[in-house]
C-alpha cells in the first residue's frame, strides 16, 4: 500500500478574507512535503495556489466577506490536485491581457493566470455559479508507487 494513501482530500471553506492565506500556507507547504516535492516544486505550487486564492477573493468575490471561498486538496494517482470556487459572476478568460504582450510587460498586475499556468501541469476554469480553478501538478514519485 501507498504510503501516501492517507493523504487524499482536505477542504476549507471561508469568507474571503486575505487573512486566511496564513492558515492554508501551511496545510498546502505540509501536503507537499507528504508527498515529497522538492522544495522549488513546494514554492512554485504555493504561488500558483496563492494567485488562485488571491483571484477568488479579490476578483470573484471583490472582497465581500460574505461571500465565500472553497478550497479542496486532493491526491489520486500521480495527481496533486487543487480546486479554488469563489461565489462571483466569472470571467471570460478570453478577455484577460497577455502578460508577454510588449504593451502590458510593465504593468503590475495581470499575471497571476500566466503564473498558475506555468508552475502547474494542468489548469481549468469553469465560469458557471462562480469561478473554479483546478489546478494539478503531477510528480513522478507518485506515478511509481
């Protein structure tokens, strides 16, 4: 048996606050460490996981704190799954500037999807009742247990 089997789901659901950025820190640097990433694979996944959050919080739900926020961690297989919902309208992903373009390489904002698509194997958005991001990084010690 998998010595990562135990370690297969955890969720947080919270009102949007910044704050909580300190809580799921920790849980997700904790997680990757289970699951043996390296420390530059826990930084980027952190990012990733930190713009996700920062995008449903400020964009989704525009920092309404009664609004909420869910998060989910999920192991199967050779996948470290990360779900983000927030409660807002959505967003046409069309719509969303190039960082790379010439015309936006100085602006200060507007790369936290560019970011979450290069740390990670794999990102989804689904715009219905809100916003979700999926979000999966595969690891090769998985895939050989």
């Amino acid at each position: 048996m998998s010595q990562f089997s135990d370690i297969n789901l955890v969720e947080i659901r919270f009102n949007s606050s910044l704050a909580i950025l300190d809580l799921i820190q920790p849980i997700t640097n904790k997680v990757c460490d289970q699951l043996g990433f390296d420390e530059d694979s826990r930084y980027w996944i952190w990012l990733a996981t930190q713009e996700a959050l920062n995008n449903a919080i400020k964009h989704g739900n525009k920092m309404d704190e009664k609004k909420k926020v869910d998060f989910c961690i999920q192991v199967e297989d050779d996948q470290f799954r990360i779900i983000i919902k927030d409660e807002g309208e959505g967003f046409d992903q069309g719509k969303v500037p190039d960082p790379t373009e010439e015309a936006n390489l100085l602006k200060t904002s507007g790369r936290g999807i560019f970011y979450m698509r290069s740390f990670m194997d794999h990102v989804e958005y689904n715009s219905e009742n809100g916003t979700t991001v999926t979000m999966i990084k595969r690891h090769k010690k998985l895939e050989s247990e």
